[in-house]
C-alpha cells in the first residue's frame, strides 16, 4: 500500500485548502490535498458568486475547479473521496491513514475540513430530503412550479433565496424561529417588497409529515409552545453552517461550538498543526476570508517548516 | 448536449436500455451540472477510476433532455423532487433510486448491498 511523506497534508478541498496548497507548491514544497468529497466545498453550492474580487460573476463551481485546477498546475496532489480513519498529528511527523490501506506522513498538517449545511433537526427531516425538503434553491426551484414552499432561516441567504424561489412557487412563506432578521436590512427590504413572500416570525418546524413525499410541516410557536399543521409542498432550508470538525474532535482543541481554536498565525494547540477556512474560530465566513486563511496558513507552514 | 463529465454519457432513451440490457450492474445519474449532482459524478468517477467496481457500469445522463422519460418517469422515481436522480439496475431492472445529492458512504453502501459480488 501507498506510504508518502509530504512536507505538508492539507485536509480539505475548499477554497483555504486549495489556497493553501496553491501557496505552498508554488514554494516548492510536497503537498498532498485530501478531501472526503469533491474539491471545491460549499462554494460549489453556490449558483453564482458576485463578490470574489477579480471575477464579475462566476459560478461557484467554476471558480471551484478554477482553484483545483491551478493547484494542481503547482503540483499539488488532490485525492477526493478520501475517507481518513486515522489521524497521528501529536508526533512530529504527521500521519493520516484512509480507509482504502493508503498511509501519508507529513511534517505539518493544515486543517480546512470548512462546513455543511445545518439541519434544523426536526422529525423525519432526512426522510424527505430528495422528497419535498431542499438544501438548494437553484438546483430543485424548478420541481416547485406553482406550488407552496416553505423557506427555514432568517439570514440573507434564506432571504435572497426566498425572492429567488418566488420565480417558481406560487407562495413562499419564510419561517424563522427568532424575533427579529440576521440579514442586511437591503435583503429584508426586498423580501418584504415581494407580493408572493409571507413570514412567519418566532416559529419553527418540528416535524415533517407525509407518505412518499411532504404533504405537511407541524410549526411551534416559540413563544407559547402551541403547535399546528400547515399544508406544504415544499421545504427550503437556509440556516447556516456547522463545523465539519467531529472527525478531529479531541485531537486539536476546539471551542463550545465545534470551530477549530487556532492562534494569530492559525496554528492550532498542537505543533505542527495549522487550521484555516469556516472549520476555526471567526466572524465572518466568505470565499475571501477562507482564501485569506489558506495563505496565511500555508505562510506560517512555510516558516515553520524552514526551521 | 452531454454533461461535463468523464463518465459514459448516455444521450438516448436507447442508449439507456442498450446499457442495461448488455451489463448486470449499472448505476446511471441523471441530472444537470449543478451543486447537488457534481458531487454524485465526481464519486461515481473515481470509483470507475479506482478499479474496484469494474462489475458496475458508471454512467450520466442530461436530466432535460426529453429522452431522459426512461429515467424521470420510473415508478422508483415518483416524487422525487430534487437532483439528481440516481437510478441503480441490476439485470435490467431498477434495484434502488435516490433522490438529491449522495455522499460516497451512501453510494458504496447501495453499491455494496445491490451490486454484491
């Protein structure tokens, strides 16, 4: 079986990990990408990308293999659907094994494991994904002609992806369980302009119901508790990110939240080890933060591994 | 029109059942080039790569294309609303069909179960 020795194993084929690698090839070190999937993470859920300076609008997915692309042309290798079952990352030298027998040994290891899409947890909610329940607006609007939908989240995605399911549905009704919206006042305002949107403010869904597909949600109103059925075709949700960091929970130490705690040169607790992208502490979570991460991680790494 | 993909493209309702009815194991995606499907391409790609599933055939189809009937209108399929549709037959009939975007565990898991060597 495969045994190599890097001078850097990046975990994560999303826009910090591809950075990160661009960066470190270019300075001719070994570089070896892993990613449980494909490359280029949540940005290639993202229909289009209208903020990533030097691009006016590019799809997520371009821009994606845009990034694979010129990494590999540095010479990284990027294996994808590399399932890791072991991770060493206390000993000087790293090793990551994956379920196939291959093993890799690296002297730094950067971790941009990036996020998913949060569920809300409700009952049944993973039955009727595919069946009526929708993480993409772009991908599956169309199933949705002139029917009603629902719309989870109260952020701008959720509310930018209301307006734009409105092209298909014939009503869309955000339900979002706080009192007040965490999207930018310009995204409300739209929502609020459109005819088709209606909102339902301190509520949430608890369960989903149907046979082969959704017929019906159960909403609790936050505030009393009181339940009731609402008919629905449909069920978009937009609630954010969590941490894809389960895997590495007790290796490196992470915050309440399941975010990689990392130091001001993204170097985690332990020697050797960098984080970068939406896995660690931070604020704000953009393609241009994680593609900052990536090279501020793999710059650290390079000093590091000069020493 | 044809997917971006390096899997077998199948273009016709015939092509479909001419891939069928000459392979025991075959696993066919049929959706667009979109977040939710790539995903399922890329997974299906390296496993053809990897040499391991060399007893399933690996191919995509264009869910818009008006051929794409002989996947879209399966009874496996009924009430399907989100892509891609990932249609699994074994000796020329439908043993599995998922919905939505699948992760590699899901596949190899219907891989393993259905197509068991």
């Amino acid at each position: 079986m495969e045994n190599k020795q890097y001078d850097s194993i990046i975990i994560g084929a999303g826009p910090a990990g591809l950075t990160a690698g661009i960066y470190l090839s270019r300075a001719k070190a070994r570089v070896l990408i892993l990613d449980s999937g494909m490359a280029g993470g949540q940005i290639i859920l993202t229909h289009e990308v209208a903020n990533y300076p030097g691009f006016e609008s590019i799809s997520g997915y371009m821009l994606a293999m845009n990034m694979k692309k010129q990494a590999e042309k540095h010479g990284c290798e990027i294996k994808t659907n590399a399932q890791i079952i072991e991770y060493d990352l206390q000993a000087p030298l790293k090793q990551i094994k994956l379920s196939n027998g291959e093993s890799y040994t690296a002297k730094t290891v950067i971790l941009a494991t990036g996020g998913r899409s949060r569920k809300i947890g409700a009952i049944k909610e993973d039955d009727f994904a595919g069946r009526g329940i929708s993480y993409c607006a772009t991908c599956d609007g169309d199933f949705f002609q002139d029917r009603e939908i629902i719309v989870i989240g109260g952020g701008n995605s959720a509310l930018e992806e209301a307006v734009s399911l409105t092209k298909y549905a014939s009503k869309v009704t955000i339900v979002h369980m706080l009192d007040q919206w965490q999207a930018f006042a310009s995204a409300v305002d739209e929502m609020k302009e459109n005819p088709k949107i209606d909102y339902l403010m301190n509520s949430k869904i608890v369960e989903f119901v149907g046979q082969d597909n959704l017929a019906h949600v159960i909403i609790e109103e936050v505030a009393t508790g009181k339940r009731y059925a609402k008919k629905i075709d449909g069920v978009f949700i937009f609630i954010g990110y969590v941490p894809n960091t389960e895997e590495i929970k007790g290796l490196v130490e992470l915050n309440q939240y399941g975010e990689i705690i990392v130091d001001a040169h993204f170097k985690t607790n332990l020697e050797g080890v960098y984080a970068a992208g939406d896995s660690i502490v931070k604020r704000y979570r953009q393609i241009t933060t994680a593609v900052s991460d990536g090279t501020q991680a793999a710059l650290n790494v390079l000093e590091y591994i000069k020493q | 029109m044809t997917l971006q993909t390096n899997l077998q493209h199948l273009v016709t309702a015939v092509d479909v059942q001419k891939l069928i009815d000459e392979n025991e194991n075959v696993m066919v995606c049929c959706g667009r080039m979109g977040p939710m499907c790539v995903p399922v391409y890329n997974i299906m790609e390296d496993l053809e790569k990897s040499g391991k599933y060399n007893h399933v055939k690996f191919a995509d189809m264009l869910f818009d294309t008006p051929e794409a009937h002989i996947i879209r209108n399966l009874p496996e399929c009924r009430g399907f609303m989100g892509l891609p549709f990932t249609v699994y037959y074994k000796n020329g009939r439908v043993t599995k069909a998922t919905s939505s975007i699948q992760n590699l565990n899901q596949v190899l898991d219907v891989l393993d179960r259905e197509f068991k060597q």
